[in-house]
C-alpha cells in the first residue's frame, strides 16, 4: 500500500526566539515544505513577562563590524535598530520577532495548541491541533520555558504567586515582601518591588553571584543584574538571607504566612512570599516527555546532532538544550545551532542546503577586512 505524502516536511512546534530564528534558517533551503505552530501569539512568552522584565544580555547593533547582535536571530537584524533599545522589554523583543515573520513571510500558524503527537518510525509525526491533525516527516520542538514555571517546589508553595504569573510589578501595593530564589529572576523581582517603594527580604539557597566561580553566565549572574543588585543593596531596603532552602510554606490564621527553612530558620509575613524558584525542567518539552530520554537530572537526552534519542526524527531547539557540559539557554548560544539542525533535515530529504554553508561558521568573527581594511578591529 501506498504511503500517503505528509503535509510538511518539518513542523516547527513554539513561535519564538528558537522557533522563529529556526523557520529563518529553514527557509533558505529551496524546496523545504514547513510550518511554525504556536498555541498563542508570534513571541508569547515575551508577551508574558512582567512589564519591567529586560533582556539581561544586551543589545548592540555591531553586525557592520562582524558581530552579531547577541539577542538576533539572524545574523543580519539587530534588536537594538529594531527597538531602539540596549535592554529590549518581553513586548519589544515579541514585536521584533513578528516584524521577521512579516518581512519574511515565514508559514506560521498562532492560536494553533498541539493536544498530542504520536510518532511512527516510518511515517513520521502526526500532531492532533486545535486546527484539526497534521501530518510531518520531521518535528522541532521550540517550546522554551518561561510558559512553564515550577509551581510546587515545596508544600504550600501554592500561596505564592510565580515571577512568570506577574504582569507588572507596580500592581503590588506598598509593603514588606519576601521573594524565594536567588538568581536572575529573584533578583529582578526585588530590584523591581523596591523601585516601587517596597522593602524586600530575599532567600537565597546558594549563591551564585561570585563571578569568580565561573565564567559561564548561565550559572552566575549578568553583570546587568548585578550591576542593579549593587544598586538594591545601596537602597538599604533589600535584606539577603544566605544559605535558605525553604521547605514549606504556611498560612496562618491570623491571615500571615509562615516560612520555613530546612536548617530551622523561619520567617513571619503579611504579604504572599513571591516564587523565583525557576521553570520546570524540559519546560514545554515535559508535553511529550514519553518521545524523549531524560537524565537523572531531569534534562533532555538528546544526540550530537540534537535529535531525541528515543524518538528518531525529533530534534530539540531553545534554552532546554544541553550537550554534556554545554548549556545553551541563551539566545546567542542556540541560534549557533540552527544551521546544523537545517543542514541535516536538508541531507536527510535530499535537498541542497548550500545556502547555510555560511552560517554554519560561529557568529560573530572578530575582525571585518571588508569594513576596515588592515586595522583588524
């Protein structure tokens, strides 16, 4: 019997920064048939972000120099002309991304929620959608995680609200707040309560602020942020505590809530203790979890080439990716990788994938002789 032919080639699940910068590479690949799904808008968890969140990598138009812009998704946009901004909102980097889609007329269908994937060794992937089932020979997964916050790290974290749950932080009336977590986003919270006249008691259950113990920003913090740290701390209206890994959470009658830590520490407040304890591991990736392999640590097991190792065909792209010591959860960092997926999927159906011969070399070379001649800069 005779296989019927798959709607797609690819489909690319996750409308932003991974999604899209992919669909851009794709795209370059003459005859390659695919789609970008997003069960919300082009950029929603920029959209989501509080309103005073701001990238904390930042933007600079150095493309004429030979540098790429580090939150671009194509070698030749840069945010910064895009917004006119160093530290792009989640509203601005969201409209960044639509303005792509447009320019470039790239295939993608919003409001568009994939409810289930099955795969098939042979035939592919087949995706029941709110818009009825599609069928693809490949699928990319770019679901990212800010959608995904970790809601239940400890008992009665369910009184907390979730940095990801914040539409603006001005909405929070002046008071004593008590934020738990100690890196990007536990930060920004308390840098952002105060500037809205709050005090702040910050739990911090390891400290990953000594730029001394890496050079990796992934796992120390920006000097963006701590560069407004500083500045919180000058305020003397933000308190450190060190060394807290809170257990629980509970409300007491008098309409309080009691904190407590694992080496018996624990504090009284009035205000609902705010969550800035992360993202699910895997994030949007945790809808399939059965079509992938997992370690210990709760990270995604994917190949060289970053493809499932369970389920072959089915490649992972965004800030979930890992390979061995290598985090890619910045953007500069797993846009490197979209030329290779592309070159691959190209080989894999036959199509000529010379177009990213170019991009397969590291973005951002130092040094242009086209601009400056001799001088190297």
């Amino acid at each position: 019997m005779e296989q019927s032919k798959p709607d797609y080639d690819v489909v690319i699940v996750g409308a932003g920064a991974a999604g899209i910068g992919m669909a851009l590479t794709l795209q370059k690949i003459p005859g390659l048939n695919f789609i970008v799904l997003d069960s919300g808008r082009i950029g929603e968890s920029f959209h989501r972000w509080p309103a005073q969140t701001r990238f904390i990598t930042p933007s600079f138009h150095s493309n004429p120099f030979g540098l790429a812009d580090l939150n671009s998704i194509t070698a030749a946009s840069s945010p910064a002309v895009f917004a006119n901004a160093e530290h792009l909102s989640g509203a601005q980097y969201a409209a960044y991304l639509a303005s792509l889609v447009s320019q470039h007329k790239v295939p993608v269908q919003t409001h568009c929620k994939v409810h289930h994937v099955s795969a098939d060794k042979a035939q592919g992937f087949l995706l029941e959608t709110a818009n009825g089932q599609i069928h693809s020979r490949f699928l990319i997964w770019a679901t990212g995680e800010f959608q995904f916050p970790d809601l239940t790290p400890f008992p009665g974290a369910n009184y907390c609200p979730h940095y990801a749950q914040v539409s603006d932080w001005s909405d929070f009336r002046t008071g004593h707040y008590t934020v738990i977590g100690g890196y990007e986003s536990g930060i920004d919270a308390s840098v952002n309560l105060i500037k809205s006249g709050c005090d702040v008691r910050l739990l911090v259950r390891q400290t990953s602020w000594d730029s001394h113990n890496s050079d990796d920003p992934s796992i120390c913090l920006s000097p963006y942020t701590r560069e407004r740290l500083h500045q919180a701390l000058l305020s003397e209206r933000l308190d450190v505590c060190f060394d807290v890994d809170v257990t629980q959470v509970a409300a007491n009658e008098d309409g309080q809530f009691r904190i407590t830590a694992r080496d018996g520490r624990h504090w009284q407040t009035t205000q609902a203790p705010i969550l800035a304890t992360g993202f699910i591991n895997g994030g949007g990736a945790r809808q399939i979890a059965e079509l992938w392999a997992w370690s210990d640590e709760g990270d995604l097991l994917v190949s060289e080439a970053d493809e499932s190792t369970r389920t072959p065909g089915l490649f992972l792209v965004g800030p979930q990716l890992r390979q061995e010591e290598r985090i890619y959860c910045f953007i500069y960092k797993f846009r490197q990788r979209f030329a290779a997926l592309g070159t691959s999927l190209a080989q894999c159906l036959q199509l000529d994938a010379r177009a990213l011969q170019g991009d397969n070399m590291p973005w951002g070379p130092f040094g242009n002789n086209e601009c400056c001649g001799d001088c190297e800069c």
